[in-house]
C-alpha cells in the first residue's frame, strides 16, 4: 500500500511540474507562473472537493453511481448561477456565489425531509427525486439560457462546460473554504463512514448517529459542490469515477480513502487541465468535457469488468 501511495505521490509530482512549466522549461515569466499557479491550485481544490463528495455521497446513499450531479445538487448549483446571469447582477462573482450555494443547500434539504418518514430515509425516493430535480433544473437552464443575449449566452455555456479561470483572492478563500469543509468531514466523521459501509443496521447497532452522519454530510456537500460549480461550472465524472478507481487500485481502501481519493482525483484533474490547455491550434477545450471524454470510458469499462452492483 505504502509503495503505491508513493508512486502515486511521485507520479502526480512529475504531472505537476509538466503542468506548470510545459513550454518555459528553461525560464518561464513570472506572471505566466502566477497564474499557472493560480489555475493550477484551483484545480486541486476543485478536484478535493469532487472527489470526497463522490465518496460521501456513495456511502451515505448507499449507491456507488452518487454523485452531486446525480442527485440534482450540481444542477441547483448551476441554475443558481444562471439566474444571476440571466438577471445581470453585479458583482457577478458575489452573487454567482450566494444563488449557487443556497439553492444546492435548499435541494438538499429538500431531498432528505421528502425522502423520511416516520424516522425512515428512503435511498431510492433520494436518489429518485435527486434525478427528477436534475432534469427539472436542466430544462430550466435552457429555457433561462434562450433568453440571454448572444455574448451571455455563450459565455454561460462555456462556463457551464467547467472552465479554469484566473482567480482573484477572495475567490480562491472561498474555493478553500469548500474544500477544507468537505476534508473536515472526511476526517472527523472517518470511523463512522468505515462503520457505515457496512449498513445503517449495523451503523446503528454499534452508536453511530446515521441521521447526524446523513444531515451533515449532505449539508457540506451541497456547500462545497455549490462553491466548486459556482467558480469553475459543470466539471463531471470526477466525483463518479474517482472513488472506484482508488477501491481498485488500493486494496485497503477503506482505510485509506482520504489519501487515495485525494490523490487518484488530483492526478485525473492534473491530466485534464494538461489537456484541455494544449490542443492543437492553441484552442482550450473546457475542463469539464475532457474529464468526461476520460470519464465515460473509463467508467464504462469499470463497469463491465467489475460487475458493479447498483
């Protein structure tokens, strides 16, 4: 185990280096390294932030296809994102950011009281209403979208395709703040995420507050994953992906899971962002459908190969 973590380690370091200075390898400017930095770093947390939530929201749902996109979060976040768009309000970037992460936590409450009863949380009607509000959110998207103007429509497009931008401070404590809370749970709650993937019976059986787990959980996903789509838009299959790659490259994985994860998400998004800034012709492609492009393959094939029961 701890030889393949430090493979990993070293082969996300080589990756880095390329990132950062690809083309400057001799002497790079240093406002092109200041920037470079800047995406660079913001793909990490973005990546963090994925990656967990992925974890987090297939252990607590019980389903290894969660995700935030699947259950409708990622697309309240980005209809949130819209509206502000669509109502030209400014500052964009503070407003993007109140509208996105207020309508995930709205959602997400939403979902888990309508999936109790009597003391009872239905995985199936989550996951269900979940897919239900994405498809109502995608639509609303588009309609809001019709409406843009040409210069706002595109940009709104493109930014939903997740894209990498140049961050100003403010930006980039927000984007920490989502990534260390989502890292905060992971660790504080890791004994009884382990204990839970064993069943909420069992969970139950041995002391674990399973609706302390849920709501808090589900509240800090809906958090971070509102930041993450607010700043850099739709970026998929990472929060999907992810975690069944780290089960099947680390064996003791559930003892691990914070630093695979971690690891396997930051080397995929370090490889997107690699390639979606060096095209050629010098066209840069969104972020979010590289990682799809390496994604739905991938997944596909873990699919067939490993039998993953739904």
């Amino acid at each position: 185990m701890r030889l393949k973590i430090f493979f990993f380690i070293f082969l996300f370091f080589i990756l880095s280096i390329i990132v950062i200075f690809y083309g400057y390898f001799i002497y790079i400017p240093e406002k092109i390294l200041f920037i470079r930095l800047n995406i660079f770093f913001q793909a990490l947390m973005i990546a963090s932030i994925l990656s967990l939530s992925g974890v987090v929201l297939q252990i607590l749902l019980s389903n290894p296809l969660a995700e935030p996109y699947l259950i409708g979060v990622s697309g309240a976040a980005s209809l949130g994102s819209v509206v502000t768009i669509f109502l030209s309000l400014k500052p964009i970037f503070v407003y993007r950011s109140i509208f996105s992460i207020s309508a995930s936590l709205i959602i997400i409450t939403i979902i888990f009281f309508w999936s109790r009863k009597k003391n009872f949380f239905s995985i199936t009607k989550a996951i269900l209403i979940g897919v239900s509000f994405n498809a109502l959110f995608s639509s609303l998207i588009i309609l809001l979208q019709s409406f843009l103007l040409p210069n706002d429509f595109y940009a709104s497009i493109r930014w939903l395709m997740g894209n990498f931008d140049y961050l100003t401070f403010g930006e980039m404590l927000l984007l920490l703040s989502g990534a260390v809370a989502i890292l905060i749970y992971v660790i504080i709650f890791r004994k009884e995420l382990f204990i839970y993937q064993t069943g909420e019976e069992m969970a139950l059986s041995v002391g674990v507050d399973t609706n302390k787990l849920k709501i808090t959980g589900f509240l800090v996903v809906a958090y971070s994953t509102g930041i993450s789509v607010s700043i850099s838009g739709m970026i998929g299959f990472i929060g999907l992906i992810v975690p069944h790659i780290a089960r099947i490259i680390f064996k003791d994985y559930k003892e691990n899971s914070i630093i695979s994860v971690l690891l396997i998400g930051n080397i995929i998004i370090t490889i997107s962002l690699f390639l979606s800034r060096n095209m050629p012709g010098g066209t840069i492609v969104p972020i979010g459908v590289i990682t799809s492009l390496i994604g739905a393959p991938f997944f596909i094939h873990i699919l067939l190969k490993n039998n993953i029961k739904t």
